[in-house]
C-alpha cells in the first residue's frame, strides 16, 4: 500500500504498552477505530457516535512492534465502495514506516431495525473526490 488518500496522527499513550515495552497488538485496532472516527469527521462532516454504522470486518498485519516513544500515523484510503459498506485500507506507521497494514469493512444500519441501508449520495461524492 503507498497511496492513501487521508492520514492522521495517534498518540501512543502509557496505556498502549505491554510488558514487552511496545504497543500491544490489540491497541493497533484502537488505532484504526480512532483514524476512522477522524476521516468520518474530516471528510464526511459526521462523527461515528452519531450515526449508525457497525464493523463487519476487520484484517491486520503486523509488520514490526510500534515503540512508545514512535511518532504514529495512520494513513487510511476508501476501497470499492459498496451499496452500504465503506471498505477501508490502512497503514500504520511508527516512524515514517509501516508497522501494520489493516482492512476494515464498515456497514451503515437503520437505527431500529438494524438492517443495512445505502450510503448517502453527499458521502459518496466526498468519498470520490478525496480517492
């Protein structure tokens, strides 16, 4: 992966360390969530605390430890998008270098029935002219 169309920066918190001194490997999923949050609210104007969406997918891959004193980004891009599903690529980076890469597949679901429903047209655009 080498063109991403959006990135932001995660600080490693005193927290994210394990016994072993680096990033524990559950927290790079915390990572992800946290860039997806900030490209649904830089690039799609909402927040996902206010939208009902649900992940049906996720796939990571380690690639080296992340150190608590690592600079840390996460570049993120929109794959195919699907009727209602946002796939997502990511690369973790410490450093300026990959430490993971990840997949995700988000799914936008009606509030009371829980059933999926298509992705809004204004999304879309965003989306597209961002890729």
């Amino acid at each position: 992966m080498t063109d991403f169309s959006y990135e932001t920066s995660v600080d490693v918190r005193l927290r994210d360390i394990d016994f072993m001194g680096h990033v524990n490997n559950a927290t790079y999923a915390t990572y992800l969530e946290q860039a997806r949050d900030a490209y649904f609210r830089d690039v799609l104007d909402v927040s996902l605390a206010e939208i009902d969406t649900v992940l049906v997918s996720l796939e990571l891959e380690y690639a080296r430890p992340i150190e608590a004193d690592d600079d840390v980004t996460v570049a993120l891009r929109v794959a195919d998008l699907g009727t209602s599903s946002l796939p997502m690529e990511y690369e973790i980076r410490a450093g300026g270098s990959p430490a993971a890469t990840a997949t995700t597949v988000q799914v936008l679901v009606e509030s009371e029935s829980g059933e999926s429903r298509p992705l809004p047209t204004e999304w879309r655009t965003r989306i597209e002219q961002r890729e």
